[in-house]
C-alpha cells in the first residue's frame, strides 16, 4: 500500500504502570499466576481499544479490512484469559489476593 509508518497521533493506551509494578513485586505462586492474567487482560483491552482507534482514524478501505481481521483474534484471547482468571479465582489458595 505504500504506507509510511508514523508515530500515532495519540499514545497507545497502555496497562496501567500499577499493574506492571504489582506484577514485578508479586511473588511466584498462585498470586503471581493471578496477576499475570490480570495484567494480560488489562494489556489485550489496550490493544482492543488502540484498535477501535485505528479504525475510527483509518481512511483506508484495506486498511481498515486488515484491522478488522484482528478483532476476533484479540477477542478471542481476552474471552480465554477471562475464562482463566474466573477458574483461577475460583480455586484462590492461602495467598489470594484481590484483583486490582
């Protein structure tokens, strides 16, 4: 398509920095395993709304046909990792914490 990459107009949203540090500071374990699907589900709702962006901001009819094809895989994870964090809160041990 012949397209120059350029930075984005607006920052990528991002996970939000308390959870990067709750993860980094939570020790090995059932918590950590909780942590890290909580954080990857806070990173894939990032991506789905950076995409929801770069729809809304593309001209492009083939661009915006290739973004969409990314929908229902991103989906597709955050509905597993969701699922994941439901099983994973259901069997909390001893050292269960709650979600951020």
């Amino acid at each position: 398509l012949n397209i120059e990459i350029e930075d984005p107009r607006v920052t990528p949203a991002q996970a939000p920095d308390q959870m990067t540090q709750a993860l980094l500071a939570t020790p090995d374990g059932a918590s950590w395993d909780r942590a890290y699907v909580d954080y990857t589900i806070a990173v894939h709702d990032a991506a789905m709304e950076n995409t929801a962006r770069a729809l809304a901001a593309t001209k492009s009819p083939a661009i915006r046909e290739y973004i969409s094809t990314t929908v229902p895989i991103m989906q597709k994870h955050v509905d597993k990792a969701r699922s994941l964090q439901k099983s994973l809160r259901n069997a909390a041990g001893p050292d269960s914490v709650p979600s951020p």
